[in-house]
C-alpha cells in the first residue's frame, strides 16, 4: 500500500508568489522541513505549477494587478496540485477579484498583519489538502480497488492480506455499505484462486424455496419444470472463492445443507446420486449480528463456527477521518465528467459537513450523494446543499465560520462601544475603511442603537 503523499514524509515544499522581488515571505521562517520556493514572474506561473508534485502556495493578493494579471493567476490557481493560500488585506478585499480568486481557488486566507504561526498553521493545512489530491489522482492510496489511508483501514489492509494467503473460510463484519463484497473481492485477487472464478451470491435476495436449487443446483427431471441440468453456485465457484453475502438472511433449512457441504467437501445436485468434491475458498459476509441471531436460534452455531474461522471487520465511514474527503474527491474525478460544467471539488461547507455526518449508509451512501451532486449543483464547487448535507439538524457543533463570523461582530459592537459609536475612529482602530465597517456593521445588523452603552 502506498503512503497517502510520499512528500508528506521528506520536506513539504511551499510556493511563494508575488510579483515583488523582496516579498516579506522568508525561508529562514520556516524553519525545517519546509522548501520555500519564490516565483515572481506570473507568466511562468501555470507552467511551473502544472509540473508541480503536490504542494502548498502562497499567493500574494495584496499587489494590485492588472486585470491580464489576474487572467493569468486564475488560470494557474487552478491546477489542484497546489493548495493556495492568499495573503490579502481589508482593503484589497473589497474588490471583487480578489474575492473570487479567494473563493473559487484558495484553501483560506490570512490578512496582513497576521502572525506567522498563523499562516503556518494554515500552510500545513493546505499541504495536507493538495496532497490528498495528490494521492488521489497519482497511485492509488488502498488496497486494490479499495481506497483508504486511516488507521483503521490500514489495518484492515493488513488482516486482508494475511487471512487472502490462507485457505481457511473468512467472515467479513460490517454495516451495510461498508465495503464487504469489495473486501471479498480483494482476498480472492490477493490469494492463490485468484486466476479461478469470484462467484457471489446475495442469501438474502433468492426466495426462500429456491435457496437448495440455486445453490446445489439439480437433474434433470429432479423436481417438476426441471427440464434440464442446472449447475448451482457453488459448483460455478470450483477452483476460485464463493462468496456468501448475507448469510444471517439464509433460512434454516439450507443452514443445514450448506453446513454439510462445509463438513464433507462434497454436494450433491438435487435428485442426483454423485456426490461431486468441490475446491473452493468460502467468505461469508453479514450485515445481521449473528451472535444475536443465534442467541435468538435463527442461526446455526455449528455454521457459524465454520464460517467464522478467519475473520475480518471493515471500519463504518464515519470512524475512517479524512478517508471520507479521499472517497469523495475519488468519486468526483470518476463522475466528474457527468456535471454540466467543470466542477472544481468541494466548498469547505461541504468538507465540513461530511466530516461530520454519521454516514448510515456508508461508502455507498457517499457515492450517491457525490455523484447527485455532480449532476445537481449550479455551483463550481459542490456544497453542503447539494450533498443535502444540512449542518445544524445533524451536527450542533458550530462551524468554524460561524466562530469567526461571532467573533467578527463582537469586535465590531465592542470597538464601536469604546468609540462611542462613531464609526471614524472605530475603522481606523480596525483597520478597515469607513465604507467597509458600514457594510460589516449592515451584514450582522448592527444598528448604533442596538450597541450596549458603555460608561460615557
Ligand atoms: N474503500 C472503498 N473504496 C472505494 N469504493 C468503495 C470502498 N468501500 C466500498 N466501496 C464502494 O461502495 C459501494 C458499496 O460497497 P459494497 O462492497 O457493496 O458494500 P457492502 O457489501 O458492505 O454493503 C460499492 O460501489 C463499492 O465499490
Ligand atoms: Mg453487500
């Protein structure tokens, strides 16, 4: 298995461009593994972050551009090798530009004056994000078809390849969605079958009568209407791996003729006489707690401890950490092309809100969100909204944006309380114009009457 970003694990590289030739940013504050490299020439830009491995930027958004300028940054931010990171200010916040590269291509911003650690903090942020994408469209970050890079499924990856080099029948726990047949499918590539065939049959979906015929297969002439020999699922599975899937929904009766067939090695077609041996790898999957279910006498216990021999249990999504935006962002180059326009990954509303959701139905319910998404949004990047992902009825954690936006009006209602009320000197002590402060006091309602009156 791949690391998720091999940079991540020698220096982390750091592009730095303005059009300054002694723009303020230095090396020497980074410190150790960090690469700082400047870029000052905007028309060399889009190619030198066209060849770029995955990496943070740094982009200077307090120059004032001419508008071919800002043509050309546009074009070069928007390459998802690099994460960007403006440095703008109040001023130059104003102008719409500078808004929309901010929005549409940046990670965050910071205004000056800022701390550094604060721009640091932000950059190593930005780092991870670009190498996600990094990992994502370079080598695959799983096992096989199975994206994943968290703790938990590393783990995972590991009991897989150790259960998929023995013969012995696997059992695979999890909660719908999870990623069970592609596990199976994974062991039976990884194991010394895998040149035979995968045959998986879903338990829960053959009615009930039909379980024995379809499984053992039968005669001709075994039963009324069997016109012909008919070979059953298990024997198709000869020489390669027979998956099981939903064995807790198997009905009782054909507990017991599975559980013979586990025993001998052997089955016999209904209405024949041969008994046939069979080689083959058996992997069972449920979704149903089947301590529970034979607790409850719905499942055979001699069965189930045949089956559960080896066993492997695959993580719920919400337990995977950022696994969930890898997933994501796979699904989006996969169906990306399915959009009406180019859609340019996920707002940060939407990140956040699938970091938290609890994700009931898994992977496959990330999919299906993703991909109507895809096909539903008006925006370049897809929101919470689309993914109807709405934060508050499931999340009450407030969002980092609500944090700053309450921070941002107590500032403004404490500072104009200390100038009493008058708006000159509060835009100044803010560092923000007349005009600005008016508009911010508009966006969060702030009326002069509505400040608490403090000792005048
Ligand atoms: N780790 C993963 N990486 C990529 N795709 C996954 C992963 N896990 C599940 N999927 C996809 O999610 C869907 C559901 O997986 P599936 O194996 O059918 O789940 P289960 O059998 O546990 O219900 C499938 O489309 C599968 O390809
Ligand atoms: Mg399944």
């Amino acid at each position: 298995m791949e690391r998720l970003c091999k940079a991540a694990t020698r220096t982390a590289q750091v592009l730095v461009v303005s059009r300054h030739e002694d723009y303020s940013i230095e090396a020497s504050q980074f410190g150790a593994g960090w690469d700082i490299r400047h870029v000052h020439q905007l028309r060399e830009l889009e190619r030198i972050v066209r060849a770029s491995t995955p990496m943070a930027g740094v982009i200077d958004l307090e120059a004032d551009y001419s508008d071919a300028e800002y043509m050309l940054l546009e074009q070069s931010l928007q390459h998802p090798q690099v994460a960007w990171v403006a440095i703008t200010n109040s001023r130059m916040l104003d102008d719409e530009r500078v808004r929309r590269l901010i929005r549409d291509y940046c990670i965050d911003y910071v205004r000056t004056p800022f701390s550094f650690d604060n721009l640091l903090y932000t950059l190593k942020h930005a780092h991870g994000m670009a190498c996600l994408h990094g990992g994502q469209v370079g080598e695959a970050v799983g096992h096989g078809k199975m994206i994943g890079d968290c703790a938990p499924m590393r783990a995972m990856f590991r009991s897989l390849a150790k259960v998929a080099h023995n013969e012995a029948p696997v059992f695979i726990s999890g909660e719908s969605g999870t990623g069970k047949e592609l596990a199976a499918q994974a062991i039976h590539e990884a194991s010394s079958r895998r040149k035979g065939p995968f045959v998986a049959i879903n338990c829960g979906a053959i009615p009930s009568h039909l379980v024995q015929s379809e499984l053992f297969g039968y005669e001709k002439g075994a039963f009324t209407g069997a016109n012909q020999r008919k070979i059953g699922w298990i024997e198709q599975a000869q020489g390669g791996t027979l998956f099981l899937d939903e064995i807790g929904d198997l009905p009782l009766e054909s507990q017991v003729a599975l559980l013979r067939f586990l025993q001998q090695g052997t089955i016999t077609r209904l209405g024949g006489h041969q008994s046939i041996p069979l080689d083959l790898r058996i992997i069972s999957a449920t979704h149903v707690d089947l301590v529970a279910a034979q607790a409850e006498g719905r499942f055979r216990s001699d069965l189930f401890h045949r089956l559960c021999v080896l066993t492997l249990a695959i993580p719920p999504l919400r337990e995977r950490g950022e696994d969930i935006l890898l997933l994501a962002n796979a699904v989006l180059a996969q169906h990306g092309q399915e959009a009406r326009r180019r859609i340019r990954g996920f707002s940060p509303c939407a990140t956040q809100a699938m970091m938290q959701y609890e994700w009931p139905g898994n992977v496959r319910e990330l999919i299906n969100r993703v991909r109507r998404a895809i096909v539903m949004t008006d925006n370049r990047k897809i929101t919470a909204d689309d993914l109807q992902l709405h934060g508050s009825a499931e999340n009450p954690r407030r969002t980092l944006d609500a944090i700053r936006e309450e921070a941002e009006r107590e500032a403004i209602r404490t500072v104009m309380a200390s100038h009493g009320f008058h708006v000159v000197p509060a835009a100044r002590e803010l560092n923000v114009s007349r005009v600005t402060l008016y508009r911010l006091m508009h966006k969060h309602n702030i009326r002069v009457e509505s400040l608490p009156v403090t000792g005048e």
